[in-house]
C-alpha cells in the first residue's frame, strides 16, 4: 500500500466522522431521519473503491471500538459492536466493499453519464443495501431471538431512507468522478 | 473534539492490561449465549452493571451512553416477547445488558492510546509474515484525528458559502465539495509523510 492510498484511507474516515457531525435531514415523507453518515458505506465504495473503502471502514469500526464517539450522535465504545446492531456495525466493512467491488468494474470514465449514474445506483443499492441487511439483520435474531420475518418487517420502515441516500450517494460518486478521479486510480 | 469515552482512575479494571480485559469480555460474551437459565444471567447482569457503575463515570453520563443502545434493545425485545416468548425476551434482554454493560465498563476504563497500542502489538504476527505494516494503523489513527477538525471547519465554510448565496444546505450539494476539497489534499500530505521518513521501506523482507 503506498502512503497516498493510506492517506486517502484516513482522509476518507474522517470525512465519515464529520459527516455523523452534520445534523439529520428529515424528508416529509419518509418515517426515519437521514443522517449524512449513514451514507457513508455507499460514498466509500463508489469513491475510492472496493479495497481502500473497505480499510476506510475497518478504520472506522477500529474508532468505535477504542472508544471514540465518532458514530452520528456521539456514539461510541465496544458496546455498539456487542449490541444488537453491530451486525451492521461490522456489515459496513463488507458492504463497502461489494460497493466499491461493483462500481471499480461497471463504471468506466468515459461512459455516457447516464450509464455512470445506472451503475453507480445498482453499486450502491446491492452494496449499501443488500449485503448490509443481510449481514445485520440475522445478527439482531441472533442476539436477540426476535424472528428474521419481524426484523425484516421491521427494516422496511428504511428501505425508502435507503433509496433516498442511493440517489444522493451515486449523484455525489458521480460528481466527484467528473472533478476529481480516484475510483479506478491506483498508485 | 474527539475525546475518547473513557474516565480516569484507578478500579481493577482501570489497571488490568488491555488484552486481558478484551479477552474476557469476548469470552464472557460467548459464554453467556450458552446461557439460558435466568439464575445465571440475572446475576451476571447485577454484576456488570455494578463493574460499569463503578468505573468512575458520571452518573447520568453513565445512564445517556446506554439510552439509545437500551432503546433497540427493548424495541427489539417487546417484539420478541410478542412473537416467541415472554421468558425468551427475559432471558435476551439479561443476557445483552450484561455484554453491552462490561463492554461499556471497559470502554469507560480504557485509554484510547492503550487500545492503540494493543492493536498494534496485536498485528505484530502479520506485520512479520508482510501483510500489513503494523506502525501503519497507529499512522492512520492519528491522520483521522489530526484531520476531522479541518474537515468540519470546510463543512462549515461550505455551508456559510451556500447562505451566502441563498441556497438550501443539502447533503447532495455539500458532500462533492466536501470529498473533492479534502480528498485532493492526499497527495501532498502523503509527501509530507514520505519527506519526514514516517514509513521507511522494510530492511528484512522483501
């Protein structure tokens, strides 16, 4: 790994950290506010790729463990990795790469934009969304032995939050792949 | 900023090494999903939640580190009770508490730079066989530090220059910004590190 990847690799988990920092959006029709971070796995993936996204998590989950309240709302601490959510917790670090693993190979630079968008959505959405809850959500059965079909009911109420942050992340992949390359760049 | 969860002290737990208190917090852990009698999950529950109000933390920061975690867990559990069984759900929520207490216990009682330390003497096996470079998770634990308050203050100025000219602040407008402005900074903070020597090239391997 050279030093530049490292670098993009810390840049890219502080930027995660800050956007926890930035306070939730509620849209009007959609049950669950949106926080900028939890776009964070989609962005990842689709911006510096599968492997750097990937280890900008495994930063990430490392920062939660030790201690350091860098999750949206001040969150921190091994409690949030022993919980019943840390399936997700960890489930960012793989779904990052699946993200990052689908978008390094359907985008190209110099696609029609419609096709980037196309690919950069399907990146984010099988990512950021599939791999996600089928990581997190046996997890919570797991711990808590609440049946798989009630969580799953349950997880629907952010499916639409989801979808919304697929649309933001693929529109803000895509921008940063105009103005500043880094997706296919490898040192 | 970023100030790490942990208190001063000095309780047991404050001066076991690092390693140890990692190890039985997962064995513990594991421990007690082989667990299903009440007689022992209720007292393990009484115990770490007297380790973890002990460490030394503020009352009701004590209690508002657990809120939002106890939220899912309840949320979770009055489902489970719904669904399956009301000892089933008693013998979960017993069960999560004491994990998610201990591991709170010993976040409370563990200094950053000590867990930093311990990971990586941790990955000293893999730094010897050439898969990562151990120094380098120390590296980037002090980049993301050193880095998340010049990222938020170039949020800030984002957002100022979006009133500015009287735009809505969207996360869609700010995050391109955002990402280029910082992420165009690799380069030269990569060759300020490379120029001070930070990550010599290996001797041994290779």
């Amino acid at each position: 790994m050279t030093t530049r990847d490292l670098v993009l690799i810390a840049l890219f988990t502080a930027i995660i950290v800050v956007l926890g920092l930035i306070p939730p959006v509620t849209l009007g029709f959609i049950p669950v506010p949106i926080t900028a971070q939890s776009m964070g796995v989609m962005l990842a993936g689709c911006i510096i790729g599968a492997k750097r996204g990937a280890l900008a998590y495994v930063l990430l989950v490392l920062l939660v463990a030790i201690g350091l309240p860098v999750l949206a709302g001040g969150r921190g601490g091994l409690a949030i990795i022993q919980g019943p959510t840390g399936g997700f917790v960890l489930g960012w670090i793989v779904a990052t790469f699946v993200t990052g693993l689908i978008a390094e190979r359907l985008v190209k630079e110099g696609q029609s934009e419609i096709k980037q968008f196309t690919w950069f959505f399907i990146a984010s959405v099988v990512g950021g969304i599939g791999v996600l809850y089928a990581i997190g959500m046996p997890w919570v059965t797991a711990v808590t032995g609440t049946p798989l079909s009630a969580v799953a009911m349950g997880s629907l109420a952010f499916i639409p939050g989801d979808i919304v942050k697929a649309v933001i992340a693929t529109l803000a992949a895509r921008a940063v792949l105009a103005g500043y390359p880094l997706l296919h760049a490898r040192a | 900023m970023l100030n790490g969860l942990n208190v001063e002290g000095t309780t047991p737990l404050h001066r076991m090494s690092v390693r140890a208190k990692l190890a039985i917090l997962l064995v513990c852990g594991l421990a007690l999903y082989a667990v299903s009698s009440l007689f022992i999950l209720i007292p393990a529950f009484v115990i770490t939640a007297l380790i973890y109000f002990t460490t030394g933390l503020a009352f009701h920061e004590a209690i508002s580190r657990l809120k939002p975690i106890l939220f899912t867990i309840l949320i979770l559990l009055i489902a489970t009770a719904y669904l399956t069984s009301m000892r089933e759900a008693a013998e979960s929520f017993f069960r999560l508490m004491a994990i998610v207490l201990f591991a709170g216990a010993v976040t409370a009682t563990t200094a950053t730079s000590a867990f930093i330390d311990e990971i990586t003497r941790l990955l000293q096996p893999l730094d010897r066989l050439g898969l990562v470079r151990a120094a380098d998770v120390g590296l980037a634990f002090g980049l993301v530090l050193r880095f998340v308050p010049d990222i938020f203050n170039r949020y800030q100025s984002i957002r100022e220059g979006h009133r500015a000219r009287g735009l809505k602040v969207r996360p869609l407008t700010i995050l391109a910004p955002l990402i280029i402005l910082t992420l165009k900074d690799a380069d030269t903070i990569a060759m300020a590190i490379d120029a001070r020597g930070f990550r010599r090239p290996r001797e041994k391997h290779r």
